[in-house]
C-alpha cells in the first residue's frame, strides 16, 4: 500500500513588535510632516501677492552648494550608521562628524542669505508677504536642521568617550531617520523657494 504524503504546514515567521523608537520617530515625523505641509501652502499660496517688494525673483539666490552639503549629509550619517553596526567605531565617528559639519555649512548658508536679504535688500520678516512667509518656512527648516545638530553633537561627544557601539546602532538609526526627513523636506522647501516661488 502506498501512503499518500501529506504536506507539512508552511511555519510562518513570529511577528515581534517594531521598535519603539523607529515607531516613536516615525509618528514625530508625520507630525512634523503636516506643519511643514501647512507652512509649504502657506507659501505658495501668498507667493505673488505682496504689494510692495521686494520680490523673491529681485532678491531670492539659489543656494546650491549649500543645498549639495545638506542632501551630501544624508549618505555620510546613513554609512556612519552602517559602519557602526559593523563595529568600526572610528569609521562611524569620523563620517558622523562629517555630517555634522555638512550640516553646520548648510546653517552657515542659511545665516549668510539672511544677513544679505536683510541688511542688502531690507527684507525682513514684517516687510511684505513674501518675507512672512519665507522667513517662516525657511526658519521652521533651519529650526529643525539645529535640533538635528544639536542631537547628533551629543551622539558624537558620547562616540568620543567610547559610549557608544553597535549595541546602539538601533538608536542612531532612530536618529538618522530624523536627519533623512530633516534633507528631504529641504528637497521640497528648495523646489517651492527657490523654483516654483520665483
């Protein structure tokens, strides 16, 4: 008698709960997504209807290199952490500090276009619609770029006296989550500024 095979039953994977500080993070982001969104209406919807200048197409510079620095960031915080799960502690901490001084040219460079639209061009934040709006979305940008630097200073000053290693590489990645989202809204506040705002 020939016995007839019965297939065994496919074992699936236990599912575990993500973790708690990606889940923390990734809530914090959408949060932040919508203020972003409302200040990024905002603009578009005001741009063009100030009734005295200046205008953005007068006064408004495109800031590439610094813009290059900002989104450069991303893949050095992104191979700091890889690095870090590898466990090449001096690797991560050298490409971490180099985002972190991407980072600081980046503010530098919002710091210098500021300095000129207000002391070259007299645009300031109560000067006409557009300086409402601009200074607004831009600041609330570099706000969130600060707090970025300020966090991964600290992560850098832990890394410097050797607190920090590959069992922490699940929080950096936490923290890089935040980095990424802090260069991808500058895509956008970039091509609304910068493109669809002249």
């Amino acid at each position: 008698m020939s016995t007839i095979a019965t297939p065994l039953p496919e074992t699936t994977a236990a599912w575990t709960l993500p973790y708690r500080g990606k889940v923390g993070m990734a809530c914090l982001i959408f949060a932040e997504s919508a203020i972003f969104t409302i200040f990024v209406v905002a603009y578009l919807f005001y741009a063009g209807k100030s009734l005295i200048g200046p205008t953005p197409r007068e006064v408004l510079e495109t800031p590439i290199f610094f813009t290059v620095c900002l989104l450069s960031s991303s893949l050095t915080i992104h191979f700091a952490a890889r690095f870090l799960e590898r466990g090449r502690r001096g690797a991560f901490l050298l490409l971490w500090l180099l985002t972190i001084v991407l980072g600081t040219l980046f503010l530098y460079g919002t710091g210098q276009e500021w300095h000129r639209l207000i002391y070259d061009h007299g645009l300031t934040i109560s000067t006409n619609l557009f300086g409402t709006t601009y200074y607004s979305l831009v600041g609330l940008h570099a706000s969130h770029v600060t707090a970025g630097l300020i966090m991964l200073s600290i992560v850098l000053l832990f890394g410097l006296a050797g607190r920090v290693g590959p069992e922490q590489s699940a929080r950096v990645d936490v923290l890089s989550l935040y980095w990424h989202f802090v260069d991808a809204v500058w895509v956008v506040v970039f091509t609304v500024v910068y493109v669809l705002g002249r």
